[in-house]
C-alpha cells in the first residue's frame, strides 16, 4: 500500500543501482519550497546507492541559484548529489548536459522569456561538455504527439545530440 512506498523504492532502487552507478533525476525532486524543508528529502536521495545528477523540474521550488544549492550541498554533505544547471558532468567518457527545457504552448512574452532562458541553460550545459559524446537529459519534452518546441529541437540538433531523455510525465 501507499504507507510503505518509500522503503519500497528504496529497496527497488538499491537493488538496481550500485555504488559505482551514476544516475540522472529529471525534475520533481521534492515538494519543498525551501532548503529547510528539502532536507529530509535530499537526506533519503543522498543515502540511495549511487551519484545523482539533478535537474529541475516545474515543481521544484526550492529550486535556486548554483552557488546557494552548492553550498546547501556541501553544508549538509550531500557528497552523492549534484546539480545539473548552466553545467554539464564527465561520467565514463559521455558528457551529461541538461536543463529543465520548456514547452512553449502560448504566444505570451513571459513564456518567450522563460524559453530563451531555458535554451541558453541548455546551450551552456552544452558548451561546458569536454566529451564528443553528449547525452541531454530535459524536464519537460521536446516534442509530444501534439506539440513540439522548435528551439530546444534546434539546439540538440546543431549540437549533433542523438539521445535526449526527459521527465515530466506524472
């Protein structure tokens, strides 16, 4: 039942996971709204086997800059977690990029904003890459069965990215 689902996926998730594995988080990390509350959770992510690579998802408010959740990080030796933003990591010869991404679905000037954000997030992500092999992970789809976000499409396409994974999908 729904009263054991943390010690369930802790369980699974150790069974599949090694130490030696490294695993991306595609968003929707905690309902926190600040590191205060995202504690415990960072806490129970850190103690799954494994690294993490996380990125932010649309609800993932407790969401700040590098330096702030770095610090977060590191003041709470969160040493199996790290954050995916503006940057990319080296894990066995691939570069792992990434960026929350966004589905342009208005004409609206704020998500335009929001968009070119988030395109030049994953442009960044993509110049710090020091492997020709790159892989992106995303928060929110490229492309859906009805819509697609032409500039994220782009980005990965200029940069040669053959596999693109994402989250969103509750």
């Amino acid at each position: 039942g729904w009263n054991d689902y943390v010690s369930r996926l802790e369980k699974n998730w150790n069974n599949v996971v090694s130490s030696n594995d490294t695993v991306v988080i595609a968003g929707d990390i905690s309902w926190a709204m600040n590191f205060d509350e995202l504690k415990a959770d960072f806490d129970f992510i850190n103690n799954l086997n494994g690294e993490k690579i996380i990125l932010k998802g649309n609800h993932d408010y407790w969401w700040n800059t590098a330096n702030k959740m770095n610090k977060f990080i590191t003041d709470n030796n969160f040493d199996k977690i790290k954050i995916l933003h503006n940057n990319s990591y080296n894990v066995d010869g691939i570069s792992v990029c990434g960026s929350r991404g966004w589905m342009f679905e208005s004409d609206e000037a704020h998500d335009e904003k929001i968009l070119n954000r988030e395109v030049n997030r994953l442009k960044m992500s993509l110049e710090s890459a020091e492997c020709d092999n790159k892989i992106v992970f995303l928060h929110y789809p490229p492309i859906t069965t009805d819509s697609k976000c032409d500039e994220i499409l782009n980005l990965l396409k200029q940069y040669g990215i053959k596999k693109c994974f994402f989250g969103h999908l509750h």
